[in-house]
C-alpha cells in the first residue's frame, strides 16, 4: 500500500528534494499535503506538478494568490500558522516531513504526534527545544520519528538490528564549514557571501549560516541525546572535511560502525520515507578511488564558541537548549540583514543563554515562553 505523506515546508532544501523522492517512486508514495511559509510562487509550482490534495501558504497575505492560482485544480488551499498545525491531524496522512526551519517547527510536530502520525524529522530545533516532552509524547502515543539530518540518519542506520546491544559513543561528524582552520581575527570580517558558500552540502540560508558557525552541529549534538537516549559524554563532533563518513557509532565491544556515502539529502530522506525497507535508487554511487583520503581532526571550540555554547547548554538541560536556539535564530537573521558581525553571533548566544531565567524542569508552555523571552533578549543586545 502506498504511504500518504504530508510535507510541512515543501519550498525549502528538504521540502524540494522530498519531492523528488516521492516523484521517483509513485508506486509508493502518495502525496497528500503540502504547505509553505512565504514563497507562495514556488507552492503553486508544486502543487500543479505533483498534485497534492490540499496545500497550506502561512503567510495569510498570500493566500488568495494561491487559491487563484488553483482555482482549476481539485486542491483544496488553507492559510496560517493554525491551519499548518491543524493540517497534520487529517487521518489519510500516515508519515509527517517537518522540514520547516527553526521553532516553528514544534507545534505541528507536536500535533501529528497527538493525531498518531509517524514523523520524519528534518527540524532538528523541533528536539532541540523540547526533547524531553517530545520523546515523552512519542511513546505515549507510540509513533516513530525517522531522523532526516543525514548525521542522524546515520546513526539510526548503524544502530538497526543493534537493539540489544547497548552504544557506547557516538561520533558526530562536520565537515567544518568554509572556515576550518581560520583564526578569530580573520572570522571577525566575515561576510554573509562568503557563510553562504558551504563546501559540501546544498541547504537554506539558516542552516549553511549555522554550519559555518559549528552551531548546525551543536544544535544535532543536543538532537543526537534525545533520538538516542544518550548522555553528553557519549557525544563526539569529529571534523571530516570530505563528508564521507556521516557519522560513527562505537559499542561496548569498542568495534564501530559508520554508514558512508557521497553527500545527498535524499538518500536519508527516502530512508525515512521507506523504513524499515531501503528503496532502489539511481542517486551516484561512491567510488572510493575518488577520495584516496579521508581526514578527521578536532573541532575548533575556541574560535567556533556555538559549539562548545551547544555542549554547555546539553550539561545544564532544562530550558537551556531552548534558550540557545532561540538566540540563535535571531542572530543569525540579524547576521543575515548585516546588523551583526560573525564572531558576534556566538557573543549574544552565550550573554542570551547566560541572562535569560533557566527552568530545571519546563512544561511545554514553559518552552514557549522561554523562547520569547531569548528572542527579546538577543533582540535587545543586538540593539545596545
């Protein structure tokens, strides 16, 4: 049978090579939702060549362009952040992509997993946030959530059939961004052109500014604890510039195991999709007489302060990771409209983290606040 997806930020990075997945195997997949948060041109484009059942554009100025726009298709168009949260509980859907970015990920997730919807998980602020509560829910309602980060999705790879035998560590990988190796005085003068220019992977704006800052990797680290049950001291970030190996898995025998691959999103995006079975494709194949060498060295904490901020913020639990990612968000945009240089961006997390009242044991609505009060904060000391 095939299985009904909805895929919550279709215009983005994931969104669009999500639908490639599900384009390349219709005999499998069947697309029911679709949604969008501004880029209102791209969803119509969507929504004419893949035909979803119904598709949501947030951003309610926007709505009767859409609407307009399908007039002439059996698609059915809602509007706003309710509807987008709502959408996820219609029962012909089965397995849920949150791929939208940043906080405004949670509460949909939350609510296809009330509604007993499996979830492939691409927004990792999602359990960055609110981990606990996630993790806690998701057993109660006994869905699965399918990591989509390719990291994580490694990790999950090499732990299957590995029920019964315990981790022991986990290695996280990085390629280490464009700035590997730079020195502070040389971060300082950073431009947004130069963030953007990531090595090895294509992604939105957000993310390829959080890579070059390590914070991408920190923010999985935080991930990595609740997908997989684990302590900070089992968690490792190795940098391993070629991006070959997604990351390692070490056991109590002390032998390890990695999943390995060229760099591509939907390799773990149609293992989300298709799990437990892994689905044929054409995507390239790794020749290992193309990369005679692979290298790892540790991260750069000193000069890359998110990281070790990320690190910090795991240890202390509660709201911190809250806390951090919702300064995060805000200083990254802020770097992104040139109010704010690059090494000051780790500067306003740790001042944010630091001011910002820390809850030992948050209840959701505690999260929510939480993340208001960074987001003031940051703003605030950005402005000073």
């Amino acid at each position: 049978m095939k299985k009904h997806v909805a895929i919550l930020g279709s215009t983005g990075s994931i969104g669009t090579q999500a639908l490639e997945v599900i384009s390349n195997h219709p005999e499998l997949f069947e697309l029911e939702v679709l949604t969008a948060k501004e880029n209102a041109e791209l969803l119509i484009e969507q929504s004419i060549m893949h035909r979803p059942n119904h598709v949501v554009i947030v951003n309610e100025k926007k709505y009767d362009l859409v609407k307009e726009s399908l007039s002439a298709y059996p698609i059915k168009v809602y509007t706003g952040d309710e509807a987008m949260e709502q959408i996820v509980e219609m029962d012909a859907i089965q397995i849920v992509l949150t791929a939208v970015v940043g906080f405004s990920g949670l509460k949909p997730t939350v609510r296809a997993i009330q509604s007993g919807k499996d979830v492939a998980l691409a927004n990792k602020e999602t359990l960055v946030v609110a981990g606990e509560f996630i993790t806690k829910i998701a057993d109660e309602y006994r869905i699965n959530i399918y990591p989509v980060d390719s990291e994580h999705s490694a990790i999950f790879q090499c732990i299957v059939g590995e029920e019964l035998n315990p981790i022991e560590k986990i290695y996280l990988t990085a390629s280490g961004g464009p700035f590997r190796g730079k020195t502070h005085e040389f971060l300082k003068n950073v431009t947004k052109e130069e963030a953007l220019k990531h090595p090895n992977w294509f992604m939105g704006n957000k993310i390829t500014i959080d890579s070059a800052t390590l914070m991408n990797k920190g923010l999985e680290v935080i991930e990595a604890k609740w997908l997989f049950n684990l302590q900070p001291d089992q968690i490792d970030v190795i940098v391993h510039p070629q991006s070959v190996i997604h990351s390692i898995v070490q056991f109590e025998d002390g032998s390890m195991k990695a999943q390995m691959g060229l760099p591509d999103m939907k390799l773990p995006i149609q293992y989300a999709f298709g799990f437990p079975n892994r689905i044929k494709s054409d995507f390239p194949r790794f020749n290992f007489f193309e990369y005679p060498n692979l290298t790892f060295e540790a991260p750069d904490i000193k000069n890359f302060r998110n990281l070790a901020l990320a690190f910090e913020a795991l240890r202390k639990g509660g709201n911190a990771p809250c806390i951090l990612n919702a300064a995060n968000e805000v200083t990254v945009q802020a770097f992104l409209d040139g109010k704010l240089g690059f090494t000051e961006m780790s500067d306003i997390n740790e001042q944010t983290l630091n001011d910002v009242a820390f809850i030992r044991h948050p209840e959701f609505d505690d999260y929510i606040n939480s993340d208001h009060l960074a987001r003031e904060k940051a703003k605030s000391l950005i402005a000073s």
